[in-house]
C-alpha cells in the first residue's frame, strides 16, 4: 500500500474509497471509447464546404473542406472553436493585441484558446501519426489570424466558417 508522510487514517480511507472510483471511472472512460471505435461510418457530407483561410503563400484565399485533408492522409481532426464566445460567457476577455479591439461579444471562447495554446505544440505530432488537423470559428478570418498572432500559435491552421452553414449543420 502505497501511503504519504503523515496522513491520517481518515484520510487514507478516503483516499482509497477515491481511488476505487477513478479506477471505476477509467474502466467506463475505455468501455466508452471502444463503442465510438466501433461506431460505423457517419454519414456523407453533403457538400465541400468552402472556408476563408490562408494559402501556402499566407494569403487569404478560399479552402474546401476536401483540401484540409494532405495527400495520403484521410483522417481529419476539426476542433470547433467558439469564437465569438457563447453570450453569457462572464470571464475576462483579452487585454492585449489586436484580438483585445474586439468587442467583449465577438471575442473568443477562454476555454478554446487555452485548450488551443496546447495543441498548437501537439500538431505535428497529429501529423506525424497521420491526422490532419484544423480549427474552425465562426468569425472573420482576420479576428482567426489575429487571435493566432497574438497567442503565438505557429502551426495550426486556422479557418473560417462566417461564409458557410458547416457549424450550424453540424451542430458545433
């Protein structure tokens, strides 16, 4: 048994009461993914929804869905951002850069962009085991690439979906 420096017995209950549930949880977290691997295919996008990004030159340009996906790699990761934020989001809103000019209601969601800061380092990693991988906002693809400049996101790719009904259709 496994103990720390001075805990009590009380505490050592507890601790092992706890940690039967985390083990329960984590039998029940691998049960859930391996009916999500089993799920069959979802169905057929409707169209190739056409996004405001930037070309490999980094100038604005339109980008299909189908074109997110590089050669020889057909699996996609698209992480939904809310961005603008969800209307009651109370949290502090950025006080610095170019995203700080927004309105507090047209700035991004906290949560995405501190989720996002860590998956900028994780993205050639992604690539590297054979995913693609994208982030979506419903906003204007300026607010997109100013909120990338100024987190210092270097690798992810940014797009927009203010022209198109993909996050309505989807549900994001």
């Amino acid at each position: 048994m496994i103990t720390f420096p001075n805990e009590s017995a009380k505490y050592r209950t507890a601790r092992e009461k706890l940690l039967r549930k985390e083990i329960e949880l984590r039998r029940v977290m691998e049960e859930v993914a391996e009916a999500r691997r089993a799920l069959p295919p979802g169905g057929l996008i409707r169209q190739d929804y056409e996004f405001d990004g930037l070309d490999g030159d980094g100038r604005p340009a339109k980008i299909k869905l189908s074109e997110l996906f590089a050669p020889g790699k057909d699996s996609l990761i698209l992480y939904n951002m809310m961005f603008p934020r969800h209307p009651q989001e109370k949290r502090d809103v950025a006080t610095s850069g170019g995203t700080a000019k927004l309105a507090r209601q047209d700035q991004p969601c906290p949560s995405c962009t501190a989720l996002l800061d860590q998956f900028d380092g994780a993205v050639g990693h992604l690539q590297a085991a054979g995913f693609n991988f994208a982030v979506v906002g419903k906003t204007a693809l300026e607010n997109l690439i100013t909120l990338g400049r100024d987190r210092g996101w270097r690798n992810m790719r940014l797009v927009s979906s203010a022209s198109n009904s993909f996050k309505r259709d989807y549900n994001a």
